[in-house]
C-alpha cells in the first residue's frame, strides 16, 4: 500500500509540474495585442476594441485554463503568476453572428475600468442603425470586459460605423471598424403585396408593411430602429382562423440578415411567418400524454414522477411536479445535494440562475437553479424539433382546459419549466403535454410598394 500511495503521489506531483510548466509556456506565447481602436468616451472613460470576431465560436484574450484547473490546489499567492494581462473570455452563440469586443480604462492612471454602461450600434450608409442583439459582461479585480453580439450589421460595407454613447452621457463616439464578414447582396426580385399563401391547413396573407420605430426609441438605452412592421391575416376554410396563435416573423435581406430591424431601405425583404396552434386546440396540438392527477392543495413537497413520454424521435421526460421554491438541477435531473440557490435580486419573478465548481483539476460540474413563485411542472426535451415546442395544458374536473405558463428564459440541458397559475377554485387537474407544430411560409416583398405611414 504504501509503494502504491507513493507511485500515485508521485504522478500527481507530475502531472501538477507539467501543466504548470504548460501553463507557462502558453502564457509566453500569448502575449496580449494591441487594441483595434481606441475611442474617448463622453463620460471620461477610455473605451478600447480588442477586436470584432464573427462566426458561432468566439474568443479574446489570453487563455486562462491553468488557473482555473489548478487555482484552487495552488500555493497562496502563486495564482497571480499565471493571470494574464488580459485574460480569455469566450462566447458560443447559436448562430452565427459578430461580436465587437471592447474594455475601458481610466484617462488618468490607465488602469482597466468597468466597460459597461454604453449603448453600442451600427450605421450603415443610409443612416439606418442596428442595435447589439445581446452581451456577454466577464470580470474581477483583474480585467473587465464585454463582447456585444449582432446578428443583423451592414454586412455589405468594407468599414463598419460604429458609434457608442454612454448611458450617463446621451453623447455619441463615432469609429470605424473592419468587417470580418463582407458580403455582397445577393440578386433578389420581390412582388408587390398583398400577397397570400397556403400553409397546412390555414391560408397565410401578409396585407402591407408599414415602417415603424421602436416603442423605447430616444432612450438612452435603446438603440433608435425604423424597420417595416408586417400587417397579417390568418384564415381556416374561408374564415377567420381560430385556436391559433398571432403569426411570428421575421425578415432577411439579401446580404443574409435576420431579424425585425433590418432598415427601410432594402429593395427586396424576404419575410417568414410562423403559426403555432394553441395548446387548447384539441385538433391541431399533438397530445403527448396525461401525466398523473395532482391536487395542487397537497403540493407541499417535490413530486418527482421521472416518466418517459413516446412522442416519434423527440426524447421527452416528465421530471416532476413542485411546489413554489427553488429547484436545482445538474445535467438535466434533479440533485437534491446541489448547492444552495436563490432568486436573482431585483429580477424577474422566476427564472433560471447556476453555479460551477472544478471538482477536481480534471472534472468541471454545473448546477441550475430553477426558482418559482407558483407550483412548477419540469418537462426535459433531449431532441426536441427545430421549431416544435411543448405546452402543458391542465384539465381540471369540469372538463376545462387551462394554460401553464412556459418560463420565459427557457432552460439549460433541454429543462422547460412550466408554471400553474389558477383560479383559487381550480385545485384538482390533470396536466397534459403537447407538441405545437407550426406552419410555415414566406414571402418575398419589393418594398417600394409598402406604406410610408410611420407609427
């Protein structure tokens, strides 16, 4: 035994020596770049752009591995050896999109200085202007800094306008920056509108556009958009639709841009609806199952049923039904000994919160927090749909049909959480799953022919 403990010693000792020296060897070659561009802000700070990265994968700074492996089994102090000048930050993004990363320093001591704060934006060449879609914010005592995602940006302009205004300050900087991702439009011809067509069982007509500005336009943290809004009809054999929800859309240009807020003055814009059937809709919601009557008067204590649910190739578990509380979950299951969570102070009502901790230098585990101020029902959707969705629809002993409401910020690990608000008289319910599958079309417009009404 004691050969045996010094061999295992031994090549921890080792295998500790060798990342270090790794460690060393990569922090050697990162030396960190100089910025992009250096821009004075109205409220005094320094702003600095380290770069503007596009593609899923992104990543700025010097990479930080060692430390985060072996920080915790490290002597005290010796940490510090391994903390580059401007430490790694990395996003995944869904889709491809283009991230501008920028830090901020102090004018007067050069120190770095929280970055946040700031609206930032494109312009493109006709003065149409295209917000950040999101942000990712990392930072310590060492290094701050933020990465602002946009999905939609002039992507046919060599020089990208990018202008920043800080929120304390309503005064704008103006800089140009490269653009990672030139790419010309593509020839499209659009027909005038109206224009109608089939999509399953309903008929689709997009009736006219409108150019309209965001409702939080003149805020100073809200970039100010003109987009074309479009004007929708659904119909069933002749009639108005009924049991489904208001078409989802979204518009592209021939540059490859998605989104609502594309400008006014693309020629031709290629418009998607999507139409999904509401849960109550007994004839166009897929019943997945009836999951087990629970009467939510004796909702005290976690109800964990676990149950498998056939639904074609979607891999769906019912994991439980729960009371108002807080429930953490780690790789998609319950864990009843994860660490303790609690609501996000000042945010929403109910939402998602996580921790991380190295277990070991080689093991990394996540935990999530689902926290709810209603009695919650956890569905898990491995392999669900590109566009399918789940809804949980609760039938109580009269026979009626009422809505869980679906968490908005969705969940990690494919975990949905459905939350039950009903009247105080509705206690006993059956809950049911269903999928919603939409129907689809798209249609593309030349916009000349749109209404120049703006609202």
């Amino acid at each position: 035994m004691r050969k045996g403990l010094e061999k295992y010693l031994f090549g921890a000792a080792a295998v500790l020596l060798g990342a270090l020296l790794v460690g060393l060897a990569v922090l050697g070659l990162s030396k960190p770049r100089g910025a992009l561009a250096t821009v004075p802000l109205a409220d005094g700070r320094i702003l600095q752009i380290e770069g503007v990265t596009f593609g899923v994968e992104h990543r700025m700074g010097a990479p930080t591995f060692v430390i985060e492996r072996l920080g915790p089994w490290l002597p005290r102090g010796m940490d510090d050896l391994f903390w580059p000048k401007r430490p790694e930050s990395k996003i995944h993004l869904e889709r491809p999109g283009l991230v501008v990363w920028v830090n901020a320093l102090d004018p007067i001591g050069g120190t770095n200085v929280d970055c946040q704060g700031i609206r930032v934006e494109f312009e493109d060449q006709h003065g149409d202007f295209f917000g950040e879609d999101t942000r990712y914010w990392t930072g310590g005592a060492r290094f701050w800094r933020v990465g602002h995602v946009f999905y939609s940006f002039p992507r046919d302009e060599e020089r990208l306008t990018l202008r920043i205004t800080p929120w304390r300050k309503n005064q704008t900087s103006t800089v140009t920056v490269p653009n990672p991702q030139l790419t010309p439009p593509a020839q499209w011809s659009g027909a005038p509108l109206p224009q109608t067509k089939t999509a399953g069982p309903l008929e689709v007509t997009l009736k006219g556009l409108t150019v309209r500005t965001n409702a939080d336009a003149g805020k100073y943290w809200s970039t100010p958009f003109r987009f074309f809004e479009p004007a929708w009809e659904c119909r069933q054999q002749g009639q108005p639709a009924a049991g489904w929800a208001e078409p989802e859309w979204m518009a592209e240009d021939a540059t490859g841009n998605r989104g609502q807020h594309l400008g006014v003055h693309r020629p031709v814009l290629r418009f998607f609806a999507t139409v999904y059937p509401e849960a109550t809709n007994t004839e166009a919601a897929w019943l997945i199952a009836a999951l087990p009557r629970t009467d939510l008067t004796t909702l005290t204590s976690n109800l964990w049923w676990n149950q498998s649910l056939p639904a074609g190739t979607n891999q769906i578990v019912a994991l439980g039904f729960c009371p108002p509380g807080t429930h953490v979950f780690c790789e998609g299951q319950f864990d009843p000994n994860g660490p303790p969570m609690g609501p996000v102070g000042g945010g929403a009502r109910s939402g998602w919160v996580g921790q991380s901790a190295w277990i070991n230098p080689l093991r990394h585990k996540e935990w999530s927090g689902h926290y709810t101020p209603s009695p919650t029902l956890y569905l898990r959707a491995d392999r669900l749909g590109q566009r399918d969705r789940l809804a949980v629809r609760l039938r109580d002993e009269a026979g009626r049909l009422w809505l869980a409401k679906s968490e908005p910020q969705g969940g990690p690990n494919g975990l949905q959480a459905f939350l039950v608000e009903l009247p105080a008289a509705v206690t006993n319910v059956v809950p049911e799953v269903v999928l919603l599958r939409p129907v689809a079309a798209e249609f593309l417009v030349e916009t000349k022919s749109a209404s120049t009404a703006t609202r």
